[in-house]
C-alpha cells in the first residue's frame, strides 16, 4: 500500500478548483534536493519539470518564473515580461517569509500572497508539468491550462 501523502496548501488549492493532479513522492534523505536531482531520482524526463523563481523588481515588487529546470532564467527577458527595468533573485533566506515556502518546496501554487506569475513558453507543447508540490519530497503534475489557472499565470519567453 502506498504511503498516504498530506496535503499541503497547493495541493488544497488545486483540489478546491477541481483541478486533476498526479503526485510523485521522492526521497530527500540524501539532501540533493535541487531540480536537477530530482527529476533523476524519480526518472522524469527533464522537459516537463519546472522550478519556481522568485524575484524582486523595482519598488520591491515580488515575481514569480517558473521555468524548465534545465534552463536559466534569463533576467533581462524576465525583467521585460513583468513590466520591470530589472529583476533580480531573492535571498534564500527571505524565501519563507515571502512565499511561505522554503528552498526545494517552492511551488508557484499557494503561496502567502498571490504573486504576478511567468511560465515559460516551453509549457505550450507539453501536455503536462510537474513543479513542486509545496514541500520538499513532493512533486505535483497537471496540464499546462490548469496550472496557469491555478496561478493565473502568463506565458513569456525567459529562459538563456
């Protein structure tokens, strides 16, 4: 029998749109959490893994990208796509209390606040992304129309 997975908060939110999910537990013992490992230790294939970016702009304007885990976020395309002369990555350390979720659990679902939110451009050929499902060890997947309703997200061009 497979262990029962708590919901977390994006998991909740997704459930009270009615929107359909899949859920991938992996292991975190190992402490290799980044996006890369991940996607390994549960054989994914890289295109349709995303990892969520946060980013100051201007006036400490909080933005969100969510982007191929492969890829780098290109600042200057980021930047141009949430209307900013420039954005920059937040510290670690303000993760949580900005987001309310720590380094290898950030999903673009559920945060504290509702977040201007980019998805990279690539989510429009997939018929499904995975992103962190709010906690370390979780990962969540659903279409690329459902997620950007979740989030009421965009689509942009940002990665190098």
């Amino acid at each position: 029998m497979a262990k029962k997975i708590n919901k977390t908060n994006a998991m909740r939110i997704l459930d009270s749109l009615h929107i359909a999910y899949d859920e991938i537990a992996y292991s975190i013992e190992d402490g290799h959490i980044d996006g890369h490992s991940v996607y390994k230790k549960v054989g994914m294939e890289p295109d349709g893994f995303f990892k969520t970016l946060v980013t100051r702009g201007k006036d400490n304007a909080i933005c969100v990208f969510v982007i191929p885990v492969l890829k780098e976020l290109d600042l200057k395309k980021a930047a141009k796509a949430a209307g900013e002369k420039n954005v920059a990555m937040i510290a670690v350390k303000e993760l949580l209390s900005i987001t309310g979720y720590i380094r290898g659990g950030c999903s673009p679902i559920g945060m504290k606040k509702k977040f201007t939110t980019f998805f990279d451009q690539s989510i429009a050929h997939l018929d499904k992304i995975f992103v962190s499902g709010g906690k370390q060890g979780l990962l969540i997947g659903t279409t690329p129309v459902d997620i950007l309703q979740a989030t009421e997200g965009n689509v942009a061009d940002l990665t190098v």
